[in-house]
C-alpha cells in the first residue's frame, strides 16, 4: 500500500540535530505505514547516514517501523536540488517538507491529513519560533519567519502539484526565497495554497557568531532573482523595507562624498559626508542595541554591525541586479 505521505528532509553535517528531527516524527500520532521519511543527504556523510539507519533499528525495534530512506548527494547543490531529488523518488500522494533543525509536533501528519481528505492541494502549516533566553539580534530573524506565509520547513503539497509546477527552482542554490519561488509558482498555475494552523513545526533557533547576520546580507541577490522571475508577485506580497535600503544607500554615497571631499580638499564636501553618514550610522546602532544592559562587547558587535551593513547590503543588490540583469535596487 502506497502511504499516505512522504516526509522529505534535507539535511547537512548536522547528524545530532537531524536524529532529534527524526525522534520527532517517530512520535508522530499518525499510524507508521502511512507515512514513510527520505533524508536527503547533501554532503554524502557516512556520519549521517548512520544516524538515519540508527533511527530506523530504533524504531522498528520498539514495534512500530517505519519506512525510512537515505539518500546521498554528490555534490552540494542547494536545499532547492536536494528536496527536488527527495519528492521525486518519494511513492507517497502528499509530500510534507521539513528541515532537520526542525521538530514536528505529534499532531503534524494527522492535522494535514484532514485538510486533504477535504481537498486541498497545497498547505502551509504554523512554524513555531523558539528563540534563546536571552535577547539577541536574532529577533530579527525569528519576526521574518513569523511573518513568513509560506515555509518549505513546514509545507505539504500533493505530488502532481509539485508536477505540474516543476518543483523547486534550482537556481535558488541556498536556504533563501525558494519557498517563495514554489509558492508564487502555484499561485500562478492557480494551485490555493490552504492555512493548516493545526500542522505545527518547532523551529528553535540556535545562537550564532554576531557577524553571521552580515552574512545573511548575500540574501539580497537571490531577492533579486525572485523579483526577476516574479516582479508583480514581489511586490505584492514581499516586504520591501524602502525606508531602510534608502537609509543603506544614502549612508554608502555620504561615506563616498565624504571620503572623496578629504581626497580632493573639499573640506565642506567632507564634512557634509561623513555627519551624513555619522548620523545615519548612529541612528543604526540605537534601534539594534538590545533592551538590558549593554557590555563592551555587545556594543563593539553591534556597531560594527551597523557600519558594515549598508555596505554588503547595497553591494549584494548591485550583484543580484547584475547577475540577474534586473533592476533590482
């Protein structure tokens, strides 16, 4: 007998986290032979792989198997390629993707079983943050997935939809805007995409190094691919932030009026810049200092946060739009 659901999960060089996504579904409340798990493996790791045979001895041990498959990628390519690979080689009707720093609820499977015995096509369940004790800049984070309306960590979609629209576009080669992609796809094909609050996915987010944010600011090219392929979409349903990216692009051209007026001796020029850009990086460092008391080094972190921003922020953009050949800005 076919099952019910195919449980894709992407997966790289985080065995611990992976076993503990894996326990989770193993508490699923649904019965275990109508669902079955393919891990999609994009480093090939035998420590990986392991952990996925491991859960499965564990399982089927306790008396209740499920069927539980291990593949390997090759090649890095991109959550977009391996959760592509992950739905096509899957036997169930509905394919439900999840990450593995994720924890499905035990009511997961079953909550969205119900809503396609009444016919949906395409859902998107409730993605519960659970951020660090303490505050951090991470908040940031934890509010855009809030926000989020459509999450490959928590989404289930009939295999012929996934079909029809191609799956995955795989130029999105990192965790960025390639649910957005898929969800703007169906839409488009005019696949209703249905609410399932009920389908709850815990997501804890993990602290991380202070300049792993600035990181994130590589994002901005693959905005612009999203705007390229869906510019009508964007911009109905992605937040924009134009007060913000004016703010980043008018500090970046005051910093180089600035620098230009010391290089030539303009010294109003120079000065004119720099306060420009003085103030606006002031003003930056203010809205993200947390709400308790401040160290030294929390201070240092996120000032050297708000100077480099802008930067990386205006520069990615440019990249996307030329890469792309957009005018994303």
């Amino acid at each position: 007998m076919l099952p019910a659901f195919s449980v894709v999960i992407p997966t790289y060089q985080q065995p611990a986290l992976l076993l503990k996504c894996l326990d989770a579904l193993g508490r699923q409340r649904l019965l275990h032979d109508q669902f079955e798990i393919i891990v999609v493996d994009e480093r090939n790791s035998s420590e990986t792989e392991t952990a996925v045979l491991l859960f499965a001895k564990q399982i089927a041990r306790a008396g209740t198997p499920i069927d539980v498959r291990y593949l390997g990628q090759s090649e890095r390519r991109g959550l977009a390629a391996a959760r592509n690979r992950g739905w096509r080689a899957a036997r169930g009707r509905v394919i439900a993707f999840t990450d593995d720093d994720c924890l499905p609820e035990p009511t997961w499977l079953s909550s969205a079983l119900i809503c396609f015995q009444r016919g949906a096509q395409v859902l998107s369940g409730q993605l519960r943050v659970h951020l660090p004790n303490q505050p951090t800049p991470l908040d940031r984070t934890a509010t855009f997935l809030k926000r989020a309306e459509f999450m490959a960590a928590n989404c289930f979609c009939r295999k012929s939809s996934l079909d029809l629209v191609g799956g995955f576009e795989e130029a999105f080669d990192t965790d960025w805007r390639e649910d957005s992609d898929l969800q703007f796809k169906f839409l488009q094909m005019g696949i209703p995409i249905t609410k399932c609050p009920e389908a709850v996915v815990v997501y804890p987010i993990r602290p991380c190094p202070w300049y792993e944010l600035l990181q994130d600011e590589r994002n901005n090219c693959y905005d612009a691919l999203l705007y390229k392929r869906h510019p009508d979409l964007f911009r109905e349903r992605i937040p924009t932030y134009r007060r913000q990216i004016i703010g980043y692009y008018t500090s970046v051209v005051s910093i180089a009026f600035g620098l230009i007026g010391l290089l030539s001796g303009q010294v109003n020029l120079a000065i004119m810049g720099l306060c420009i850009w003085a103030v606006l990086s002031t003003d930056r460092v203010l809205h993200h200092l947390p709400n308790r008391p401040v160290t030294w080094l929390v201070l240092k972190h996120v000032t050297l946060m708000a100077v480099a921003t802008p930067f990386l922020s205006v520069y990615w953009r440019l990249y996307g739009a030329v890469k792309y050949r957009v005018l994303y800005l």
